[in-house]
C-alpha cells in the first residue's frame, strides 16, 4: 500500500490527500428500485404507499426509481430497510435524487443511515443534507461516523426532511465501507496556528491517532518516527521513534530544537513485519522569536487575547445588525454578537461606538452550498470574495474573529482548509470559527478552523443535558487544544415549523433550562458562549421578546458578573468527586478564593460529593448567598432538577 502524504501547510490551489479510502461492494440491496413485488413496490422497502411509489417513468438509471409525492408538511413518512453494515466501520453514502416543488424549512429530499441497539434503543444515525425546490437528477454523496460499537439493528431510509412537502425521486443508491488512514496527527501545541512563540509552554506537542482495526492491525504491530525539519535550511531539529501501545501516542519536542523560521514536523508510521511506511503525515510550526502583539490572539490556555487583555466571548447569533435593535442588545450584558447577514463599514462602525465586538461571517463563500452569494458563481470566485472582505474590515477595530464554517459537511473539507489558510494568511490578527452539529467529527474538521463550537439544541425534544455532552464531545474531539465557543439554545423550535399551531415540543425553553445548558457548557470547559440565537427571540410565536429576554439577559449577566473568575488560569487546588455524567463540574481559582461550579444536567434531582484537599475557611453559595459554616474536608451536593450551584470557597490553597 502506497502511504498518504499530506501537509496542512497547503498550497492553496491543490486538493488535499484524502482521510479515507472507498472499499468493498455496495451493502444497499435493490439500490436502483428495479425489483418490485406482486403489488408493484419496491422489494425490500417498506414504504407507505400512500406517499412512496416505484416509478418506471423517471429514474436516474435503468428502469425505475422511487418516488415521493407529499402535500401535506404535517406528514412526515419514511421509506426504510436493513442493511447489513458493521458496528464501528465508517461509510459511503451516495444517491442521486431529483425534485419538483420540494418546499420547506430543512434541506430537502434525502437518505440517512440510522443505528439501534437492544430493544430498538436509538444509537446514532447520519444525516445528509438533502436537495429541494425543483432539480434535476443530482448526486450527494458523503462520509457517515463510526456506526455505534453496540449497534444491533442499522437501516437506510430515503424522505423528506420533517415539515417538507413537495415530490421527490431516488435512484442508484450506493453504502460502501470507508478505510480511514492508518495515521492521523494534531498539533497540540502551539494550539494556535502552529505558531511557536518565546511565551508559552517549553515543549512542542503532537498527538499521533491510529486507526489499525480497519487494516487488521493492533499497535504492538506499528511504529511511529518522527523528525523535525527546518525550511529554510533543510536541517532536522529534532527525531525520534516510540513503539505505540494504545490507539494514541504524544511526542514532546523542547523549544529550544527549533530555529526562527518555518518547521514541518512529520510523523511516519511504520509496519514491523515488513518495514513498510503505512501513512505519513507532516505538521506545519513556525518557530516566533522576540515579542509581537496581535490584536486578537489565542494563548496556550485557549483563551482569547484582545489587545493583550484575556476576553471571555459572549454573545449571540444575529441577521442583519439593525441600529434601534443593536441600543436594546448594548444595553444588555452581552459583548459581541455574530451576525448572519455581513455588515458594512458603517455598521461595524456602530456596533463598535456601543463597545460590541463582532464575529464576522465568511461562512456562505462556497459555490454550491445552501447560502452562498449568487456572485460566486465557481470556486474560482471564492478567494476573491473572500480577500474583499478580509482586507476591507481586518483592521476595523470591532472585529472579533472569521466565521468561517455553519455546520457544512466533510465533503466540503478540502476547501474549508484552504479558507482557514487564505485567511490566516490575509489577517493573522484575528482567528477563525466554525460552529457543527457533527460534534462526533471534530477531529475530521481539526485543519479547519482555529475555534470550535457546537450547537446543542434539545430543548423540547431531548434532555438539556444535550448541552453538556456536545462540550465534552468537542473538547475531546479538539484534543483539549483548540478553544471552544459554545452555541446554547435560546429559541424555540416554533420558528422553523410550518404548523400555525405550535406544537408541544416546539416550546420556548424556560429560564432554569436555559440557565443549566448554559453553565453546562461552561463547567465542562467551553471559552466563550455564542446563544442561538436574537432573530429568534425576536420573532418567536409562542413567547414575546419582551417576556423573554429579560431571562436570557439575566443569564448572561450572572455568566458576565464571573469572567473574571473564568479567565483565571491560577492552579486550583485538587477536589475530587465520583464519575456521573448527570453532574457537571469545574473549579477555579482566582486570589484565595476557590470557586466550585457545579450544574445538575437533567431534568430529576441528583446528588454527589466533594472531597476537598482540607476543610475550608469559609464557604458561600454564591448563587443563594448562603453562608455554610463548619464545613468538612467532604461534603455532599443534593441539586434540584437543571439547578446551578456555585460554591466560593477560601483556605484551600
């Protein structure tokens, strides 16, 4: 086998090497609906046939095709079959599909794969986007997850996303297993930009990730080298090898190894049975002497950094910015906001003049996604775009960071890299931000972005605690080393159904749910809150603004009144506590004080306990204001439904 070669510093005009490789036949029995039954369906597909018909009169291919006709949004039906795909394989997806007055809010006609475990236990699923409006036979093809270890039972199903109505077709579908490589690599640290500075941490840090199932090995069957090589001299800095033996391995390499100027750091893996180089990948560092002082930065705590000051962003999704709407929103604890719609020079201007900063967005400049600007009309007229507003407003002192990516899908990566490395090299003052619902793949997007966020939206459908598990899943995911800016749900759901009526679980979330995914996302570890979203709110069905924005202005400001303590990168002293996902946690320190988060993710009461490293001096419930005297070294934790506890604590030190 050949090795994968690729470096992320990417010439910006080539494809980067792919992360995966197609293998094997197609697991989707009669893909082309050519088989039918005694009654004419598709065979193998159960299909309501009120909406679902095999049609021999329009197909993509062959002889048939099945078709969805649907005129009523409020109808919401599936046309599904098993499949026989493995627990922990990755796959293929890819169909084509054809539209006619395909109408609604969500992306349109699609097919997903979905796993169960025991007794019909929903596991997971993967969920492409689809196409709507009327088209002609189009081909989407994309890459699921790992399908869950305990998956049991795992189907395909061809619909339209919910609320959609419309008439759609779908032929010549193909699932076939994907390889990852056999090697993948992330930079830890420098966490920023490969940018390896005289303040900081004395050691470069690299993560090397194997993927050996997939190729029949284990880790006691590979070796990793690696070496360090100067640019401009060609001289190596540093090597070494390490025998794995777990599915991750770190390397350390000091400071002092590197010489001003760019570095690439590449890691080889190895078989020990033939001496063969399986995969090999190679990191971009840029090795920074003397002091520079950028007005946004990022330190190696994963903290932001404007004009030398740590900044805890907190803010929320907007449109367009809108002058009379923009004075209620300044007076509000709230210091930034990122608008959807991209603001010109005088409305930058004007949220500037109100001490708001603003995430600029670059997110829609790809040709074919759902937004992109109708004067891009190739990819050739994206790094143009790009450029114009990147040069335009980089230097405008309201500007915060580049959001770069709304939840688009690895078949996009390739130009997501080169977006992230055409604007670092436009402006390396301010970072980039992607916000996904893919927090299962964060480390698939790792080259494409400097900021990351997630964007749990449960409420009323699942448990709150859907925030919690998104923070983990992403910090986990960026491998501790890349900040994350964490996207809390605000809104109903009333906004994006078509029903006049809204339905129960399209309901406003409360304030005690709001409150507990917000300091959810906080206690697990998240640098910033972007809250989905002020339209919203704005033009809820069920709540009025007036009624609602007092909670979520109430949020922010307990959330603003603790940045300072947020932002503290003081050593906390050690607590301990049992493992229990229900309960989030975090501790900081700032002077003498020791302050304890402590959050309830669900809906029912639950209870822990703390051992503290000696009783402390005093003890405050910050959020009751209760004095808790003769406190001991341990101390249980009884939390009401979704309630945030936050304990201050002195002497432990």
């Amino acid at each position: 086998m050949l090795p994968f070669v690729v470096s992320f510093a990417l010439i910006l005009s080539a494809a980067a090497t792919p992360d995966f490789e197609v293998v094997g036949d197609n697991l989707a029995a009669n893909p082309g609906f050519e088989d039918a039954d005694a009654n004419g369906a598709p065979t193998g597909w159960g299909a309501a046939s009120d909406v679902y018909t095999r049609d021999t009169a329009t197909f993509h291919s062959g002889g048939a095709s099945l078709k969805y006709v649907n005129d009523n949004a409020d109808r919401y039906l599936l046309c599904s079959r098993g499949i026989p795909l493995k627990p922990g394989k990755m796959y293929e997806l890819s169909f084509w599909v054809k539209t006619q007055g395909v109408d609604g809010d969500d992306s349109g006609a699609t097919v997903c794969l979905e796993w169960h475990g025991k007794n019909g236990k929903y596991l997971g699923g993967f969920y492409p986007d689809g196409r709507k409006g009327d088209t002609d036979w189009t081909q989407v093809t994309a890459i699921s997850p790992r399908i869950s270890e305990d998956a049991t039972g795992i189907s395909i199903n061809c619909y339209l996303r919910k609320d959609m109505k419309g008439t759609a077709w779908w032929d010549d579908i193909s699932v076939r297993e994907v390889r990852e490589r056999p090697l993948s690599v992330v930079m830890l640290y420098p966490n920023y930009r490969g940018e390896l500075t005289d303040a900081g941490l004395a050691d470069a840090r690299f993560s090397a990730f194997f993927n050996l199932s997939d190729y029949g090995l284990l880790p006691k069957d590979v070796e990793l080298r690696w070496r360090a090589t100067c640019d401009a001299s060609g001289e190596e800095a540093a090597s070494g090898n390490a025998n794995p033996t777990s599915n991750s391995l770190e390397i350390s390499i000091p400071k002092a190894s590197f010489k001003e100027g760019l570095h690439h750091v590449t890691a080889s893996l190895y078989s020990k049975a033939t001496g063969e180089c399986l995969d090999e990948e190679s990191l971009a560092l840029t090795r920074l002497t003397g002091s520079s002082q950028r007005v946004c930065t990022i330190d190696e705590y994963n903290r932001l950094i404007v004009n030398g000051q740590p900044f805890f962003p907190l803010g929320m999704y907007w449109g367009g910015i809108d002058a009379e709407q923009l004075d209620i929103y300044a007076d509000s604890p709230f210091n930034c906001l990122l608008p959807y719609a991209q603001p010109d020079q005088a409305q930058l201007d004007l949220a500037h003049a109100k001490n708001l900063k603003v995430i600029y967005t670059v997110k829609d400049t790809y040709f074919g996604a759902t937004y992109c600007p109708s004067d891009i009309k190739s990819v050739d007229d994206e790094f143009p775009s790009i450029k114009a507003k990147v040069d335009a407003y980089k230097n405008h002192p309201a500007v915060l960071a580049w959001y770069i990516n709304d939840e688009l899908s690895l078949e996009y990566k390739d130009r997501l890299v080169a977006h992230n490395e055409y604007i670092r090299s436009l402006d390396p003052d301010h970072p980039t931000y992607a916000v996904l619902f893919q927090f299962d793949q964060i480390r698939d997007y790792m080259p494409t972005f400097d900021v990351i966020g997630t964007d749990p939206y449960p409420i009323a459908r699942i448990s709150a605690s859907r925030a919690a598990e998104y923070t983990r899943a992403t910090r986990k995911g960026s491998c501790y080393a890349r900040p994350v800016w964490q996207v809390p749900q605000v809104f109903s759901w009333a906004n994006y159904s078509k029903s006049e009526t809204p339905k129960p679980e399209d309901r406003m979330p409360t304030f005690d749910e709001m409150r507990s995914m917000a300091w959810q996302c906080i206690a697990e570890g998240a640098n910033g809150l972007i809250f989905y979203s002020w339209f919203d709110i704005r033009r809820d069905k069920t709540t009025p603004f007036e009624e609602h924005w007092p909670k979520v202005k109430a949020i922010a400001a307990e959330i603003r009144d603790m940045i300072p303590v947020l932002l503290s990168v003081e050593p906390a002293p050690r607590i301990e506590t049992a493992p229990n996902e229900d309960i989030c946690w975090r501790a900081q320190q700032l002077g003498d004080t020791t302050t304890l988060i402590v959050v309830n993710a669900t809906e029912k009461p639950a209870t822990t306990q703390f051992k503290l490293p000696k009783p402390p001096n005093t003890l405050v419930v910050r959020t009751t204001g209760e004095n808790v005297t003769g406190t001991t070294q341990t101390f249980d934790v009884a939390l009401a439904p979704l309630e945030v506890r936050i304990y201050e604590m002195t002497g432990l030190k």
